[in-house]
C-alpha cells in the first residue's frame, strides 16, 4: 500500500482542510480536470464531448452522508432530470448513470433501506424509459451487504442494473462467484476506502493479485465484466483473459476516471473496446477528490504543483 494512501484518505475526513481547499480559486481550476462541473448542463456537455471522441459515460451526481429523508428526494429527482437531459441530447444510447446508495437514502437511522430501494427504484425505471442503465456504486464494507440485497430486489424487474465489486476486500472472490451469471453487469475496481486490516487487503502488490483472480471469476462467467483500472499491466492481463475465454469485445468493457490517463482511453476505444468513463459532476467534490488522490498519489503532485504556480 503507497505509504500515502493513509494520509490522503484522511484529508477526507478533515473539515479544516475540507475548508481551505474549496475555498480556493485554483483549486476549482484544478478539479475541472476530474469533476465536469457542477450542474446538469456541465455534466451533459462533458458527456457529449466523451461520446463524440467514442467513449462511452457512467455519470455520478458527487453527494454523499445524506442525513434526512428531503435530502435524498433532492438528490432523486437530480438523477431523473439528468436521465431525461440525456434522452432530450441523444446521449442516453452510450451514457449510463451511476448510483450511491447512500446518497438516496441507504444509511438514515429510520427506514433508510426501504428509501434507498424505492428511489434507486425511481432513477432505474427512468432509466430504462430512455433507454439506458444504472450501475449502483459500491461505498464503504458497512454498506456491502445492504447494496447487494437492493440490487437483488432491483434486478428482479430490471436484470441489467449494474454490481460494483472491491478487489480488496477479503469476501470479494466470493460475491464475483455469485454474479457471474448470464446477464449480469459487474464493475470490478480496486476500493478507494480506509478499510480496517480485518476486512480488506492493504498491500498493493496483494491487492493487484486479488483484483485479477476476481477478473478470472468474471472473465470465465456468463456475465458482463467492467473492468475498472488505470493500471496497464492489468489491463493487459483484462484482455489476455477475455482472449482466453473466447471473449470478444462488446461482451466486457473498460472503466476508467474522468482526467486519468485521457490518452490510453481513446486508444482503447480508437482499438475497438468499449472505453467507459468515469465522469462525476457537482458542488461536492471534495470527497471524491481525495480518495482519487489516494488512489493515485502521483496525482498529488500534479496538484500541488498548480496550487504552487497559480499562488
């Protein structure tokens, strides 16, 4: 595990730095490399421009730690309005949505399992009327068994509602065993919380191997794998895999970030694959952002250095 993982992963936490941050100018600057914006529109006209360059889209409203009912029906009815731009754009064909749970209510002390499956409910069937999909973001380990029961309610109406699976997680192996069924849309990543020892991998090279016995499970099931990483050698193993199985390309696809690696998404999709990208939108990126630094410390530098020079 990069001996800065831990560090960033705590800056997420922190209200002071929180603060600090989104209150610079350059900082905004520098989060448009990996938030399309903050409204509706921005998130639209990023996606058309990714869809024109033959990239496919998973967009998610940046929102998490709802914390009343009104809250969760706001962030509802931002997914329905999305859904219905796309269709009004002609984008919903090659842009799907992305869902946290815990953003239409999962976690609220009273009830929030019933709200979060009857929103969740209400964002997929819009979905399906425009003609796309909707995976459910995986979060923390507290929050795994929850989605995966919603997802199975959801499915029994709605079979193509995407799973996320972490690789680092000790039971992962296990739930890809259980959704590699036919028709089944599964994005695998690596996990990008500060998970304790006793639930989850934190070494990188052990990490790397877990990440790829789970892709073997999806790569050998009758399943739709969606492989989530920015890393080349796994994705060269993602393809030797799927040539393995007698895969070709359109039963599997790729994932990767809005902003990382821009040049490797488009060879990918320009060699015939289905490149999805990752694009988040919204007033709260701060979260988002520092688990993406964590996921890649590299990326700190790269920030640092703009806060630096536009001092």
């Amino acid at each position: 595990m990069p001996l800065l993982r831990r560090p960033l992963l705590a800056l997420a936490r922190s209200e002071r730095v929180r603060h600090t941050l989104t209150t610079l100018p350059v900082a905004t600057s520098m989060v448009r490399q990996y938030v399309a914006g903050e409204t509706t529109d921005d998130a639209v006209a990023a996606t058309r421009s990714l869809v024109d360059d033959g990239l496919a889209v998973t967009i998610d409203h940046l929102g998490e730690d709802t914390v009343e009912p009104e809250q969760a029906e706001r962030t509802t009815r931002v997914y329905l309005d999305l859904l219905d731009a796309l269709a009004a754009h002609g984008l919903a064909r090659r842009a799907e949505v992305s869902l946290k749970l815990s953003a239409v209510g999962r976690t609220l002390p009273r009830d929030g399992y019933a709200l979060a499956l009857e929103n969740a409910h209400r964002v997929v069937e819009a979905a399906r009327a425009v003609g796309t999909t909707v995976t459910l973001d995986m979060e923390d380990h507290t929050g795994v068994d929850d989605t995966l029961a919603i997802l199975r309610e959801l499915r029994r109406d709605h079979p193509s509602t995407g799973a996320v699976l972490q690789a680092y997680l000790h039971r992962t192996e296990g739930d890809a065993r259980d959704l590699a069924y036919e028709g089944s849309r599964v994005r695998l990543c690596k996990g990008a919380y500060d998970e304790p020892a006793s639930v989850a991998m934190r070494d990188a090279d052990e990490i790397d191997r877990a990440f790829v016995r789970s892709l073997r499970i999806l790569m050998a099931g009758q399943g739709y794998p969606m492989v989530a990483t920015h890393d080349p050698r796994l994705i060269r193993i993602a393809s030797s895999l799927a040539s393995r199985h007698g895969r070709h390309q359109g039963t599997y696809e790729f994932q990767m970030l809005h902003g990382i690696r821009p040049v490797e998404q488009r060879r990918l999709a320009e060699d015939g694959e289905t490149m999805r990208v990752y694009l988040p939108y919204g007033t709260d990126w701060y979260a988002y952002l520092t688990r993406r630094l964590a996921e890649r410390p590299a990326n700190l530098s790269l920030f640092l250095t703009s806060l630096v020079s536009q001092d």
